[in-house]
C-alpha cells in the first residue's frame, strides 16, 4: 500500500509541474554541472564523468539547465550528442515530456515521460500482485 501511495504521490508531482505550463522545446548539448558552473573545460574521460553528480543542458544562447526527470546514466550516453528536449521550464529547471537525439542529422526519441510512467506501473503491478 505504500508503494502504491508513493508512486500516485510522484506520479501527481509530475502531473502538477507539467500542467503548469505549455511545453518548449529546447536544443543544446549535455556537460557535467560542476565543470560548467566552474566555467571549465568539460574532458569527456571516465573519471571525469566518475567525479561529475549530474549533467547539464547547455543551449546555444549561453542558459543552462538542470534537467530534473531524466536519468544520470541517459545523459552521460549523449554526452556531446545534439540533444532536444521537450518539457516544462521553470528558472532553470525542466521536467522533460521527452529526450531527443541527432543520429545522422534526425532527431531520435530515446526516453519519454509517458512510456517511463508505464514501465513504473507495470513494475509495481507486477510485483504488488495487482
């Protein structure tokens, strides 16, 4: 019963931020937030991305942003890959509604919110019994 609540709690987090504003879509580059807010030079080795907690969203026109519902390990794949994201911003936050990436000059979806809510809930009925 827990679980069941903690998952309608996230999944209602995520409903609220979303709904707050109409989606954009945003173009950059994904870097290490440390290296980027230091303004350094991002190395692209492992144990520089060892060392790195998060990554960044880096746009054309010089904004970061931190982008909060996707996953370390599908940023640090694209690492320097053409990135689109389309999602909700607040400052310099997003909640993606999905993850894009240039392969041979077209954008690729690699992650979206809507197929992430669906594995949690097949995971939790799957293993709840319901």
């Amino acid at each position: 019963m827990k679980k069941q609540i903690l998952i309608s709690v996230f999944i209602a987090f995520f409903a609220f931020m979303t709904s707050a504003a109409m989606a954009e879509t945003f173009n950059g580059t994904f870097s290490g937030a440390f290296c980027t807010f230091y303004s350094n030079t991002c190395l692209v080795s492992e144990g520089h991305i060892a060392l790195e907690k998060d990554f960044v969203l880096n746009t054309a026109d010089g904004k970061t942003y931190f982008v909060l519902n996707v996953d370390r390990s599908l940023k640090v794949r694209h690492l320097n890959d053409k990135i689109r994201i389309i999602g909700k911003v607040k400052n310099d936050l997003i909640i993606a509604e999905r993850v894009q990436v240039n392969k041979g000059g077209k954008y690729m979806t690699v992650w979206n919110m809507d197929a992430e809510v669906k594995e949690m809930n097949n995971w939790y009925n799957k293993f709840s019994g319901g």
